[in-house]
C-alpha cells in the first residue's frame, strides 16, 4: 500500500516525507540522516515467504571472496571468536576459518542450516533476536544482513549484548549514496520490497551504530558485482528497465516459485540465463577495466561506493 504521508525515521525520529514507490511499496527519506526506508513494513509472515520463495534466487548465488573484509574485521578483532548472522550457505565463516576464527551462525533458511550441519558448523535456525546464547563473542558479522531486519537498531542493540566489551561488530549494506543509487533511485538493483526494508547511507548507518554504544573504527564503500565502471552500467541498465516497467517484480516471483528443489547445485533456468548475461557484461567490460580504476577509486574516496562496510567496536557500559 502506498503512502503520501510522513512518517518518523527510526534512526534520528526525524519526520521522513515520501520519497519514492514502486511495486505498490512505498519509500520514505529523512532529510536529516538520509536513511530511506520502506512505510509500512511488511508482515512478518510476508517476509518469510520472501525468504523461502524468490530470496533462494539470490541465496543459491555463489558469493565473491570476502577475504578483505575479513581481512578488515581481523585488523581489529580482540579475538578468535565469530558469529555469523546471516550466513546463507557458509561462504564467509568457511574462509574466515582459513584465516584463524572459530565460527558460528544464525541464518534463518532451513536448506541453508542443514548444509551448515553438515560441513560441522554450530548453527541456530531462527531470527537474530531470538538467538540468546551463554556465552559472549569476540566478532559479529552482518554481510547484507541489516537492510532485511524490521528493526536495525534491536538488531545492534543486541549484537552489542553478544559481544565482550570491546568486541566488534562488521557490517556491510548497500550504500544510499553510491553512484548507483544517484542513478537509478528506486529502480536500482538493490531496491527489493519485502526483503530490502532500509537503505543506509554511511552518515545514517553511522548514526545508528553510534545511537546503540558502538565507536566506528572503520568505514569504507567499495563496488559491489560488476568489475568495471562499463561493466557496472551494463548490470543495472536492464534491471533498472524491468523495475520501471513493472516486469522485474513478476519475472522473481515466478523464478522463486518456480525452485522446487532445495539443492544449491540447480538453480532455475532464469537464473542460468541471468549469470550468462551477468558474466558477458564482465567480459565486454574487461578492456576497460585500467581506464575504469581511477573513476571508481574516485567514488570510493568519497564514500560512493556501492557497499558500505562499516567495523564498530562495542564500547564500554554506562
């Protein structure tokens, strides 16, 4: 249902006018810290059927290296001790093993969790908020976690209840001000009604680590999927026509609709065709890969890289 009205921004309780809509979902955008955020929010049995129909499009995706993320968290880390929220299918606590940390998760998908299970991994199937363990950790991890949780600020507030004093906390979200976003707004790829709820810009994100007892240590963007600046148009020049078109909503219903099967090494024929495409635009885009660089090291400098990654270390109790 859309709405004309304004309505309170979570993050500084500022008033958020109307922004944008699409799919019959509407977006709200504080002035103050720029958050933009989806009014109303779904139910919670909407969600879930998101995560269990068209979310195991992008769930069953094999993920990029996150070596250098991890490589980040480690700069920081007061030690071994890692809990994944989020984790999907295990892409980042395998590699973080390799690199020295005792892992754990929380993912939600039932699929997922078994593959976990299987390779030896503790896991707790349920949301985060549920999740109250007797112990405490040394990191939390939320790779393209918090943009899905109704409440973001619950969220950290009870990371920072998980983490020792001084433990800290790795997120990463899509950025509000990448040049991405400048270009496309709502039609951009990371827009996605029932799953993607809020959209961060570092000085919203920021805000809201700062309002729940966390000091940011680290904050940087970097690109996202596609390599180069011509590469990266060439990814979301399609998706941004589909999303106006209104075709982009009805083409991942019936993808997510369509994956019977819960094996990872099957995806649907649609998603096939949509990595072919992807990785062509990899390719067309590779000669101009070393003209690219400066441009995109340009956007990055200026925090307008298409990711936010943001290290906070959970300071002390008052």
């Amino acid at each position: 249902m859309e709405s004309d009205t304004e309505t309170l921004c979570p993050v500084c309780q500022q008033e958020a006018p109307h922004w944008a809509s699409i799919a019959g979902s509407a977006y709200h955008r504080c002035p103050s810290c720029t958050l933009i955020f989806l009014w109303p929010l779904p139910e919670p049995e909407a969600v879930k059927a998101y995560y269990e129909g068209a979310f195991a499009v992008i769930a069953c995706r094999k993920q990029r290296s996150e070596a250098d993320f991890l490589r980040l968290v480690s700069s920081h880390r007061p030690g071994s001790t890692l809990l994944d929220v989020g984790a999907g299918w295990g892409d980042l606590i395998s590699e973080a093993e390799q690199m020295g940390f005792q892992c754990e998760a929380v993912e939600i998908r039932e699929d997922c969790v078994e593959s976990l299970r299987e390779r030896g991994y503790p896991v707790f199937r349920g949301t985060f908020q549920d999740y109250h363990p007797e112990k405490q950790y040394h990191c939390i991890t939320m790779l393209h976690t918090l943009e899905h949780m109704a409440d973001p600020a619950g969220a950290l507030r009870h990371a920072s209840s998980l983490l020792i004093e001084g433990g800290i906390c790795a997120v990463t979200v899509p950025n509000a001000d990448s040049i991405a976003f400048r270009l496309w707004r709502q039609y951009s790829e990371w827009f996605q009604p029932g799953g993607h709820l809020f959209h961060f810009s570092p000085t919203s994100l920021g805000k809201l680590l700062a309002s729940e007892s966390f000091e940011i240590v680290e904050l940087v963007t970097r690109r996202s999927f596609a390599p180069t600046f011509l590469g990266h148009t060439l990814f979301y020049l399609p998706i941004a026509a589909l999303k106006a078109s209104g075709l982009y909503y009805g083409v991942r219903k019936q993808v997510g609709d369509s994956r019977g099967s819960k094996s990872r090494s099957k995806p649907p024929l649609a998603l096939s065709l949509l990595h072919g495409y992807l990785e062509a635009s990899h390719l067309l885009s590779l000669p101009f890969h070393h003209l690219s660089k400066p441009l995109w090291k340009w956007y990055e400098k200026r925090l307008m890289g298409d990711e936010i990654v943001a290290v906070a270390k959970r300071m002390a109790s008052r």
